[in-house]
C-alpha cells in the first residue's frame, strides 16, 4: 500500500491530489488495473470533479455549508459535528480505472481531498489491483 501526505490550510478546503496519484500509478508499472484510494479520517472525504473551473469546489463546499453548517444544534461536543456529517455525505473510498498504464479520468475530472475540520495533515491510502 502507499500513502500520500496531504497538507490542508483552510477548515474547508478540496485539495486536488491527481498528479500525486498519477505518479503514483506510474511508479507501479500497473498498466490496466485498478487504482482503489482511501481516507482513515472522519472529518474530510474523497472526490471526483471538475478540475477546470475552482468556483465548482467552492460551490459545492458553500451547497454542503448551507445544508450542513457548522454552528448548526448538534449532539457531538467537539465543535466539529459539521464536518463529521459533511464526511459522510461526500464518503471515504474511490477508485478510478487504470488503462495504458494511466488513470482513466473523464476530461475535466480530478480527484480531490475534500477537508472539512483543517487545517491538518491527511493521510490517503493508495492499493493498486492489477487486472490484465
Ligand atoms: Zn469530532
């Protein structure tokens, strides 16, 4: 398994993390298989969209603000209940189709850390399933 560290700066923030992932994919000389990613946190989550336009990401985290905010009546003590449930609506896992050795991405697709209790250090864990 690999793991990539990822740096946050803001509480809420999507990090773009392809082009680690890409080389990751590289590294592995994997040319159709499986890329299966993976976040051991409950405070951020994983993504897949568009990379093309940044006011996508501000949109959606602004969408998930409103539905979810943040001083909002929450049972959970911590001051974080929002980025819990946020969490859990966005999800932990992805996985993304390798072919010629790269990851199968729509166009304007990107994959991206989504944190909702930064800034922190994440981990992202990384297993490549070989399928040819
Ligand atoms: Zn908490």
């Amino acid at each position: 398994m690999e793991i990539i560290n990822v740096k946050t700066g803001r509480r809420k923030e999507f990090v773009e993390i392809t082009s680690q992932i890409e080389d990751i994919v590289r590294k592995s000389n994997v040319k159709n298989g499986i890329c299966f990613l993976y976040v051991p946190h409950t405070t951020c989550g994983l993504t897949i969209n568009e990379n093309a336009d940044p006011s996508v990401k501000k949109d959606i985290i602004d969408k998930l603000d409103e539905l979810v905010p943040e001083d909002g009546n929450y049972s959970h003590m911590e001051g974080n209940a929002d980025a819990h449930i946020k969490s859990s609506i966005v999800g932990h896992s992805l996985y993304v189709f390798i072919e010629n050795g790269r990851l199968k991405l729509g166009t304007w697709q990107g994959i991206f850390l989504c944190e909702f209790d930064g800034p922190r250090i994440r981990n992202v864990w990384i297993k490549i399933l070989k399928t040819e």
